[in-house]
C-alpha cells in the first residue's frame, strides 16, 4: 500500500475559495480503482493548515491518479489561490493490526 501524506499551508479565505475543488477532488479521486483513502482535513487548532491523507493500492494507481481530470480542476484551484506551501511524503506501507 502507498500512503501520502501531505500538509498544505495556506489562508483561510483561499482555503474556502477553494471548498467546491476539493470536494470536488475527495470525491472523484475515491471513486478511482486502486484508491482506498483519500481525505482532505482542515487543522482544528491551524485553520491555515489542510491535511491530506492518501491510501492506494500500489503506485501505478497513484501514478494513473495524477493524470486524472479532476487532477487538473484541482491544481488550477491552488494556482488560483497559491499556498504558501506543500509538502508531501509518500510511503510504501504494511498494514498491521493494533494492539490488543
């Protein structure tokens, strides 16, 4: 499994111009085969701060991710409302079970 995890900088006024294109994006990019996770989140205690958190099967589902169309909606929304940063991780990753 890959697992991104992502921390977008930004405002919180271009974050709510950008609410519909990342609706937009969560929903599309779940539907996607390979796609088991895909969840935008906004920092209860930063409201400047988004968080993604990605899970795909493997990286050709990642990879075939990044040349969907809602890809492209959603890359003109941030350049219409530039972040003041993005860093992504990607991990290759095993599920295990918890404790107990």
């Amino acid at each position: 499994m890959i697992v991104v995890n992502a921390i977008i900088e930004s405002t919180e006024s271009d974050i709510a111009a950008m609410k519909e294109a990342i609706r937009e994006m969560e929903t599309h990019s779940r539907r996607e085969a390979g796609c088991n996770d895909y969840t935008f989140s906004v920092e209860t205690s930063n409201p400047n701060v988004i968080r993604v958190t990605e899970q795909w099967e493997n990286m050709a589902a990642l990879a075939a991710h990044f040349a969907e169309p809602h890809m492209a909606v959603f890359q003109q929304a941030m350049a219409a409302n530039p972040p003041k940063s993005v860093n992504a991780k990607f991990y290759e990753a095993t599920e295990v079970s918890g404790p107990g």
